[in-house]
C-alpha cells in the first residue's frame, strides 16, 4: 500500500512539471471573438439571461424585437402582453373579460356553497373557475401562434407549442407519427397513477382501521399487510407521477431539438477527408513552445 501510495505521488509530480512546460496556449484571438449574432439588435451574447423586463416591454412597445419566450414568458404574468406585441388590441377585451368573468363567477359560487354546502354550487364555481384558467392557456397560445407568423420555422414556437399543448410541437415540426408515442406513454402512466392511488387509499383506510384502538378490528388484512402495501402502492404512485413528468419534459425537449433539424439537409456527397498536415508555432492548436512537426488533418463535408 504504500509503494502504491508513492508511486501516486511522483506521476503527480510528473504531471504536475509537465504541465508547466507543455502547457497548451491557444492564440489570443480565440478568446476575443465574439459568438453574438450579428443581427442581433439588442447586443445580447450566448450567455444571456433567458427573461428580461426591458426586452419584454419594450416588445410591447414596438421599440425592440423581442424573442417568443420572453413575450410569451412574460405574459404569464402580465395577461395579454403577447396580443399587444402582435397588435391585436381587439382581443384584450376577449382575454380578460373571460378571466374577469371565470373568477367572478367562481368566487360567487364559493360563497354560497359554504352558506348552503350545496353540491351543486361547489361544481359551479369549479366550472367557473376552470373557464378563467382555458381562457387565460388560450390566450397564451393564441400569443404564441400569432408571434411573426411571416417566418418558416422557428424552435422556440415549437417548444412553446410543446409546453402549452403536448404533442402540438411535434406536430409543427411535421413528426406526426410521435404523438402517438408520447400521448400513449402519457396515458399509460396516468393510468397507472390514479390505479396506484386508489389502491393507496383503500390499504391507507385499512391501516388506520387497524391501528384503531376505539374500535375492534377483525379485517381479512393483517396490520402488517395493510402498512406494507400501503407504502408499496404509495411508492408505484410517486413513480407514475415521475412518469407523467419525464414523458412531458421529453415531448418538450423533442419538439426543441428536431426543430433545429427541419431545414438539415443530410445530402448524398457526405465525405471524409484525411491528409497530412504541418504543425507549426503559427498553428492556433500548437503548444508554446513547440518544435514543427507533422500530423494529420481531418475534414468532413456534408
């Protein structure tokens, strides 16, 4: 063990007084370029913040050109941004009357259910209530589908489509033939959810009969039993609500990717090319100091 331990400690050392001497120095130009789209009008880098307050409203203002995700993002808080960057005042009335008159209508029905506990109203204001949220999601996709409807394809219209409705992405992107597969994967692991639950409930209320001692309990199930199949079906619930999650994440991240991919044109003349190549101290991958001397340059063409 300590040979071993000693043998660590010199090719650290070793390691260590190479690096010092062979260190790998790119050229300075590497670092200085600049990685920003040139028709970028806002000056923003690859390291951008993924909201700001500044682009959003001036989106709203018409004195800048915002991303989808920001007018979008942004009108989840403020109701109707995206209506008024797409110009489409007429709707603001639609939106938020809707949403006014949903959670009206919901408050109200609240109020007497808890007067008269009348089962009637308590499914009335649910409906109510259900109402403002469709038309607050329809106003966010109505803002998503009306974002520069006069460009070809754009990815972050399919993740936003992804997100507010699955499988609507992919459907945009033209691979039909994938809803199918998210939506059955979706609908196997709900299933699977509300079966596990009811399950969990029913041994749930057995464990609690059991572990009664104000009443007498003679049930076919032991405690025991109850409390093992209680946490069982517990555990197989949470797994089916990681499952409904993955599999929507998963539609999102698709719809993301493959939008990128829509105008890749995987040609027929892909090739690959080796030949020999002279390694220099001009080379931008040379280490410094480097002796000249000969390796191999590969390109690829597609």
């Amino acid at each position: 063990m300590h040979k071993l331990f000693r043998y660590i400690i010199v090719a650290a050392i070793v390691l260590a007084a190479s690096s010092v001497s062979a260190s790998a120095q790119f050229r300075e130009e590497a670092f200085s370029q600049n990685y920003s789209d040139v028709a970028d009008t806002l000056g923003r880098d690859s390291t951008d913040v993924l909201f700001s307050f500044k682009e959003y409203f001036g989106g709203i203002k018409h004195k800048r050109d915002p991303r989808i995700g920001v007018i979008v993002g942004g009108s989840t808080v403020f109701v109707g941004g995206a209506q008024m960057y797409n110009k489409q005042y007429w709707k603001l009335p639609v939106v938020y009357g809707g949403i006014a008159a949903g959670v009206g209508g919901g408050i109200v029905y609240r109020q007497k259910y808890n007067k008269e506990a009348n089962e009637e109203f308590r499914k009335m204001s649910n409906w109510f209530f259900a109402g403002a949220g469709l038309v607050y999601w329809a106003s966010l996709l109505d803002g998503t589908v009306n974002y520069k409807r006069d460009l070809k394809h754009q990815a972050g219209k399919a993740t936003l489509y992804s997100l507010l409705l699955p499988g609507l992405g992919q459907a945009y992107n033209g691979e039909y033939w994938k809803i199918p597969i998210y939506y059955g994967i979706m609908a196997g692991s709900i299933h699977f959810y509300i079966d596990n639950q009811k399950s969990y409930k029913r041994y749930q209320w057995i464990y609690k009969q059991a572990t009664d001692e104000s009443i007498v309990y003679d049930g076919p199930v032991s405690e025991s039993t109850a409390l093992y199949y209680r946490n069982t079906f517990r555990r197989y619930r949470d797994y089916s609500v990681l499952a409904i999650a993955a599999s929507y994440l998963l539609q999102v991240i698709d719809a993301n990717v493959f939008s990128y991919m829509t105008d890749f044109d995987l040609g027929d003349d892909i090739a690959m090319q080796v030949s020999p190549a002279v390694i220099t101290n001009e080379s931008a991958y040379a280490f410094n100091p480097a002796p000249s001397g000969f390796g191999l340059r590969l390109g690829f063409t597609f």
